[in-house]
C-alpha cells in the first residue's frame, strides 16, 4: 500500500480533518494543508504535522490534509491513525499534553443517574458534552463505530481522554465486545478513565478478562488509582448469570442493562411499556444490590419524546434502578429531575439525618424519631437522599 | 487615503468615494446641525388625474425616472433571498448601458451574487448597504471599485434624512400594490410582511418605482407605502421565490450546546429582574433566539407574568405568544415565517414598524431604546465586551450590521454567542471589526458561561445568588484559547486599502474593513 486516507470529509463534517498520507523515497515531506481556519491555526496545524513525521521517523511523503476545523488533539489522532494504516510496524504512539484539568477522581458509589453517550469517532461532540452536566461521560468505541473506523476510534478517545475536559463528569469508556475489547484497553487505561463499561457481559469470566488485563497495563505504568468496571448485559444468558456477573469483581462499581440487544436475543420487540423486559430488569437490580453496587437502566431512543423519557426513568427508579443512560444531552436534565427525590422524602430525610446526629451527639446507641425506631439502612438511605439533594443543587 | 484614530481608537479614512467622512466621537457625542434633506416639489398635474401610474415595464420607468450614470440606486430586502427582482433590476440597467451606480440596499442576501458580473463589469460601481456571502468575498478581496459602506437598519434611514445619501431612484418591490402605487407586503403571492425599509426611500427618493406581481384596483389597503409618493408603477410575472421570501415555518435549534445558551437566557431574564409585569424584550430569528424565546415563554407562564410588547423579527413563536395573552403587542420590524405574516395581516396588535419608529438615531427618540433587553447575536466578542457582527476572524466581510448597533441601545443588551464555532473562536482579545463599543454591550451569554460587563453593576448585584454560570469574560477567554490550541492568529490584511467602512448610528465611521491579503 502506497497511499492511506484517516478522517472524513464533506460538506457536513465539522470538527474533524480528512488526511491523505503517501509513500514517497525523495522530496521530504510534501504538506497540502486546507484548513478551515487557516488564518488562526495553519501554521500550528503545519508545526503539528512537521513534529509528527520526525516523532514517527517520516522523512519523505505527500500529505494532503482538509480540515474543518478539528481541534489539535483530533488532528493528531487523525495523522497518527493515517501513519499507521500506512505503516502499521510503527508501535509507538504520540500523545497530546495531558489536560490538568483532567486528573480527578471517582468513588465507587458515586451518583450515575445519567451516563450520556459519546460515538467515539465524532470528535465534534466532546469539547462540550460536559457543559451539560452528565454525571458521567462514556466514550464509545464499539456500536456506534464503524467495523472500519475502530482504529480511528481508539486513537481519538485516546488523545481525547488526555486533552478534552469533560468538566468533572465521570470518564468512561464502552470497550468493544470480548475479546477485541482487551486491545482497546491499552488506549484507555493509562489515561485516566475511571469506568469501563464491558458490553455483552455474559459471564464472571468476561469481567475477569478485562480486570486481568486492566491490571497487567496498571502495573506496567504504574497506575495506582482504581479502575472501575460496568458490565453491560445484553442477551437472556447475561440475565441469568446477573448475580454471578455483578460479583465477579472488587471493582464492579455498577451493572447495567442493554434492551435493545436483550429483546433480539429473546426473539421479541421492545415496547414502551416495557412488559417483555420485566424479568430481566428485575433480575438485574436484584443482581446489583445483591452484590452492592448500583443497578443502570438502559437508554430512552427517542430523543425528542421528553416525556415518555421522564415517565420512563420515574419507572425505573420504581424497579430500584439508580440510573440511566442518555444518547442526547438534552436528556440528561430529564433524567436528573426524575430521579430526584419527592418533597416529602426530603423533608423525611432530613428529619432522620438530624435524629441520628442528635442521638449521636447523646451517645445513644438507638436512634429514634417520635416513637419510631431507626435503623442503620434508613438512615443510609436518608443520607443518599440528601446527597442526591445536594448533587442536584451543583 | 488617509486615515486617522476615531473615539474607540480604531484607524478610518476621513474620504470616502470623494464624500467627507466624520470619525466615531463616542456614543452620543457627533449631533449635527441643520435641515433635513428634503425631496424635490411636485405637481399633481404632471401625474395622471386618474391615478393610473402603471408604466409598461422596468425599463420604461427607469427611462422616465431619467436613468444615467453614476446614479444612486435603492432596492429592499423584504424579499430576503427569494429576491429575483434587484437581479432582473441591475439586468435592465446592464441592458440599457448605465454605469457607475451607486447601488444602495437596505440589505443584500447570497441570492445577488448574480451582481458581481455587474460590480465586475461597472454598471455598479459600489454598494452602500450590507455585502453579504459572496458578495462580501468580493468586496474583501479589492475588487470592488468604491468603496463599502455599512449601516445599521436605523443608520440607513439616519443617512437618507440627513442628506448623506440622496437617492435617485428608488425601486421597491411591493407584494401587492394599486396603480397609484400605494403598497402592501402583508399580501399576496410573495407575501413578505411589511416595508418598512422602503418607506425612507419613498419619502425621500427623487424618483420612486413600485414593481409588483399582484397589481390591485385602487385602493389597496393598507397602503403600507402611500402611493402619492410613488412616481411609476410596473407590473412584473413574479418578485420572487416565496419559499425562500419567508420560511414556512422556523425551526428552533436542535443543537444543544444553542439550547443551553437560550436556556441560560430566559433564566437570565427571571434571575435579574428582567421579567416582570409589563417589560419588554426584542428577539431575532437565529436559532439561539426563537429557541430563548420558547424558554423564556415557559417561565413567564409558570410566573404568570405578561410583557407589554415584544419586538421582532416576528415568528411564529412570538405569535402564539401574542395569542396566548402573554404579550399585549408585536412590534415588528420584518417577518420572517408564515405566521408572521399572517398574524400582522390579521392582529390590529401585531403592529409593523420602520426603521424610523424603532431605529433612527436622529430622531426625537426611538423604540430601541425603551426596550427592557434585547438579545442579539455576534461573530465575535472582545474582552472589552466589544461586538463584531460584519467580519469573520480570518478578515472576510461576511454580514450586515442589520438592526443590530441600533438594538444595542436596549436598557440590557445580550449577546448570545457559542464562545468558539469548529476551532474559531469567538471569544477574542480584540475583535476584527468593531460595529458595536463594550459600553452598550452588557452580557455575553456563551455555553461556558455568562460574562456581565462590570460596568453593570447592577446586574451584577442582582444575579449574585443566581445557579448561572456567571464568570469573568477574561476567563471564557483564556478557556476557549486552551481548547482551540492557543490564541488565534490574527488575518493578513493590507492595512493601505479599506475595502469597506462601517458607520455608527449617527453616520460617523466606527471601523475600516481592509482587503484580505490571500
């Protein structure tokens, strides 16, 4: 192969560059930049490309790059992917400066009411997916990318993961099905993704898989902090080994359900009352909260019905579930509202928050509000509550 | 041509297309003396008695209204960019071997990019009015004879009274109109609206040429243009495309980023105060803005507050706002979809405008600036809370002013502005063209938060406790140079040759666009 193409180009593209690579003996390197905001950044782009080829050992080509207004980090990822189609012994990888802002951490029982999805080949969508205020973002790189475009993917929430600030929302990553998915890990791990969301989750072996491997690259960098895990269950076996595949790890931090693949697999479709997927939903948060950790509904598909999505989620969090996950960010305000608590458990909350402190403050073993007794798990639950409350506030 | 330093520090020539020019003074300061210009005397008995005034053609009535070289020439943009009628105008004038005009539009949409053929060739000399698209490309590139000049909306007719401009003919084109010449936009198969950018021109032009596609018999009511200031009439086959004279119907945004912007704003309008019993506000139809308004209506019922008019560029969002009793009044500049133009035609409370009632700045007041807030929109923000609306960052002319210097002078101004689009920013340290000062502009409403300019202090103070992001403008800055990969590039521009000017409300000249070195 003598010429490789990275990127997309045409009139709707945005944010993205379209670049052409060609094997050459002499002449150098050969840039043909058109770029949308020549004015402002051509010689950035130009400086960028330049350092790129002596990092790669390049010294003769053709490059003739579109761009359309694809920030530094998406432009990187692009040339990077177009040098390793062309030349695909090249292992070592170039990476943007790492985003101070972007080195927080999570907790395992952190808030996940929304989750929204990113396609991890769109680059348009992540500089402001955080403005919106998800509680966590995920990274795409399986359905919604192209059997094609996974190297693309990978190379791009790579450099976007290290670049993009995601304003303090949770950084997530779906990897693709087992066992492609162990190769994404290694784009992933090292910078800083704090959930991997296992798709396809059939078995404890799947999670075990991934941990093992997630644990090899934390070891070779050195990475310290915990990576946590949120199998997703897909298919009628995943629903019966719900509980086996909740369990299957430490740092299991939540399980979730995907019903558009589940109704396939059960040979029916899915309905907006959702009667077909009961038991699996069920069974799922049964699974979660049997092994402590945080049961997630599946997405709502219809982005412009914002009321069937919000009688949706109030559904879900009838069946126990504690999140959703979003597809358009226009949801995630939705999702929120609905999951916050009603007026009158706030006011209970309070009220056995205060009776707790207060019987503490004493040194009474016994909490009580009026002639009622309390116990530990309520006034647990009175405590999410209020963190609810307080989260929804910022 | 030389120039100098204006009031806001920027560099115009003092000549321009052999008229003097008076550099920006500073907001309210230049107040000329004198008489308004006035149109030449007629007589009745040079008219027909009958009232008959429709010649054969274009042609003829150009012939008689005495077509020569070097003359003014003024069309309208109510047709927007189904206008087929100033393209077929300049195509008469080609035929009859006319040079040199000074082609004054109130606007120009990428519909006339049939013109440049004409700029090319001389048969127009240059264009006073706004250059947009293609025609802006023209222009920024140096190959326009003359030189631009952009005025706001109210800056036209300010221009027109004032003598700065004396126009020579003037052709409007008139969705319905009688053969005495009297005209309406509210009807008929190009519909528009209103012509209130006309009626200047009709008052003041020495000739005045109706051209409709929907003749009636006397009297066509109403007369939105009084036919005793018409000179001709001609009928034509058609003015235009009418899908593309008015949309039918707009869309809100479905961006989200554009959505939170307008969300930003109507809390904006609730958290200081804006929103009470009786206020008014005044809204384009970009997307960010009819989507503001949607959000804005959700507040104000939840409230049960009621505006006493609102402004526009009339929707049908803000008509369902006026049939729902959530305002009293419409007071509409132009219309720009179907119910608009319904609602104006139908509502004694849909009330149209002109340039005069809500814009002109050497007037004995004007509407603009009775109203509570305006939200507007912006190619670039400067640190200063400056505003450009009429060059990209990469130096090309691109827009008109529009009504946009004169919507400045609300009691609060926003701009509502994504701080950058793909990798341009539009957060900048000093904008590329200035057409509006910071001391006019008070909030700049971005995805990234909301910046208030701290000479308002009030709003400051009243949005202390608001959830809004509201944070130093300096700081949405440097935010958005980090993400863009550092600060912007400036354009290579030949700083020797202005290509165009861009007047303040009251004709003194605020900025210099310069040819665009490629």
């Amino acid at each position: 192969m003598n010429k490789v193409t990275a990127g997309k180009r045409d009139a709707k593209v945005r944010s993205d560059c379209y670049i052409e690579l060609e094997r050459k003996n002499s002449g150098g390197i050969k840039l043909d930049l058109k770029s949308k905001v020549s004015v402002m950044y051509g010689n950035d782009i130009k400086n960028t490309i330049h350092e790129m080829c002596r990092f790669f050992g390049l010294k003769h080509a053709g490059i003739y790059i579109e761009d359309s207004g694809a920030l530094p980090s998406t432009i990187m990822a692009r040339f990077e992917l177009a040098v390793k189609r062309l030349f695909p012994e090249i292992e070592k990888e170039y990476l943007p400066d790492f985003n101070p802002a972007n080195d927080y951490k999570t907790k395992k029982n952190r808030l996940r009411r929304s989750r929204l999805y990113l396609p991890g080949n769109e680059p348009k969508f992540f500089p402001n997916a955080g403005l919106h205020k998800p509680d966590g973002i995920i990274l795409d790189l399986e359905d919604s990318v192209s059997p094609l475009e996974k190297d693309a993917a990978r190379l791009l929430v790579r450099n976007s993961l290290r670049a993009i600030d995601f304003y303090g929302a949770e950084r997530m990553v779906r990897i693709n099905q087992l066992p492609r998915g162990l190769d994404d890990l290694q784009y992933v791990v090292p910078h800083n993704v704090h959930v991997i969301l296992i798709p396809k989750c059939e078995s404890a072996d799947d999670v075990k898989l991934v941990e093992n491997k997630v644990n090899e690259i934390k070891k070779q960098f050195n990475i310290k902090r915990n990576i946590y895990f949120m199998p997703i269950i897909e298919s009628a076996l995943g629903v019966i080994k719900a509980y086996e595949i909740a369990t299957a790890s430490k740092n299991n931090c939540a399980l979730a359900i995907g019903l558009e693949d589940y109704t396939a697999d059960i040979g029916t479709q899915r309905t907006n009352e959702g009667k077909e997927s009961f038991f699996a939903r069920s069974m799922l948060v049964n699974a979660a909260k049997a092994a402590g950790i945080q049961p997630i509904d599946t997405v709502f598909s219809d982005v412009t019905d914002m009321e069937g999505l919000r009688k949706s989620v109030i559904e879900a969090k009838a069946l126990g579930f504690e999140g959703k996950g979003c597809i358009h960010p226009r949801q995630i305000k939705v999702v929120h509202e609905a999951f916050a608590p009603a007026e009158e458990e706030i006011e209970k909350a309070k009220k056995i928050i205060d009776a707790f402190k207060e019987a503490k403050k004493k040194g009474l073993g016994v909490v009580s509000l009026g002639s009622k007794m309390i116990d530990p798990p309520v006034v647990k639950r009175a405590e999410r509550v209020m963190e609810l409350v307080k989260s929804m506030k910022n | 041509m030389k120039l100098v330093k204006n009031a806001v520090g920027r560099l115009v020539p003092t000549n321009v297309n052999g008229q003097k020019q008076i550099p920006f003074k500073g907001v309210g300061k230049y107040k000329p003396k004198g008489k308004k210009a006035a149109p030449p005397i007629r007589s009745c008995a040079d008219y027909p008695a009958d009232g008959n005034k429709v010649v054969k053609n274009l042609k003829e009535a150009l012939k008689k209204a005495g077509l020569k070289d070097g003359m003014t020439i003024s069309t309208h943009h109510h047709l927007r960019n189904g206008d087929a009628l100033t393209n077929y105008l300049f195509d008469t004038i080609k035929a009859m071997g006319v040079k040199n005009i000074r082609w004054f539009p109130s606007a120009s949409f990428p519909v006339h990019k049939h013109l440049i053929k004409y700029l090319e060739d001389g048969t127009i000399h240059h264009i006073e009015g706004s250059m947009n698209g293609p025609l802006g490309r023209f222009t920024s590139e140096g190959k326009m004879r003359g030189t631009g000049v952009l005025r706001s909306h109210g800056g036209r007719w300010q221009a027109i009274q004032d003598g700065e401009v004396h126009i020579d003919i003037a052709v409007i084109a008139a969705p319905t109109a009688d053969p005495f010449g009297n005209a309406t936009g509210d009807r008929g198969p190009s519909a528009c609206g209103l012509l209130g950018f006309a009626l200047a021109d009709s008052i003041y032009a020495d000739n005045v040429i109706v051209a409709t596609d929907n003749l009636v018999p006397f009297p066509c009511i109403p007369w939105q243009i009084q036919g005793n200031n018409v000179d001709y009439v001609v009928e034509v086959d058609s003015l235009g495309d009418p899908a593309k004279i008015v949309s039918g119907t707009t869309q809100v945004t479905k961006s989200p980023d554009r959505l939170l912007i307008a969300e930003y704003i109507a809390q904006f309008f609730e958290d200081a105060g804006i929103m009470k019993d009786g206020f008014s506000f005044q809204a384009g139809a970009g997307g960010i803005n009819l989507a503001f308004a949607v959000y804005l209506r959700e507040r104000m019922k939840k409230k049960g507050i009621k505006a006493r008019f609102i402004r526009g560029g009339s929707t049908k969002y803000l008509v369902e706002m006026l049939e729902e009793g959530l305002t009293d009044f419409i007071l509409d500049g132009q219309t720009f979809d179907l119910e608009g133009v319904r609602s104006m035609r139908e509502n004694p409370n849909h009330v149209n405008t002109s340039p005069f009632t809500s814009y002109n700045y050497h007037g004995k007041g004007n509407f603009a600036s009775m109203v509570d807030a305006a939200v507007l929109g912006a190619t670039e923000v400067d640190i200063n809370f400056n505003g450009n609306v009429v060059t990209h960052s990469d130096g090309y002319l691109l827009h008109g002013i529009g009504g946009w210097q004169n919507a400045l002078f609300a009691k609060t101004t926003i701009l509502a502005v994504p701080s950058f689009r793909d990798r341009i920013p539009v957060i900048v340290d000093e904008v590329t063209t200035l057409v509006g000062p910071g001391e006019l502009i008070d909030v700049i409403v971005t995805e990234r938060g909301i910046a208030i300019n701290p000479r308002r202090k009030d709003l400051i103070k009243a949005t202390k406790n608001s959830s809004l992001p509201i944070r130093p403008i300096e700081e949405i800055y440097e935010e958005v140079n980090k993400i863009c990969g550092g600060k912007p590039a400036k354009p290579k521009v030949n700083k020797n040759k202005v290509v165009a000017i861009i007047k303040w409300v009251d004709g003194t000249v605020i900025d210099s666009v310069y040819q665009v070195e490629q």
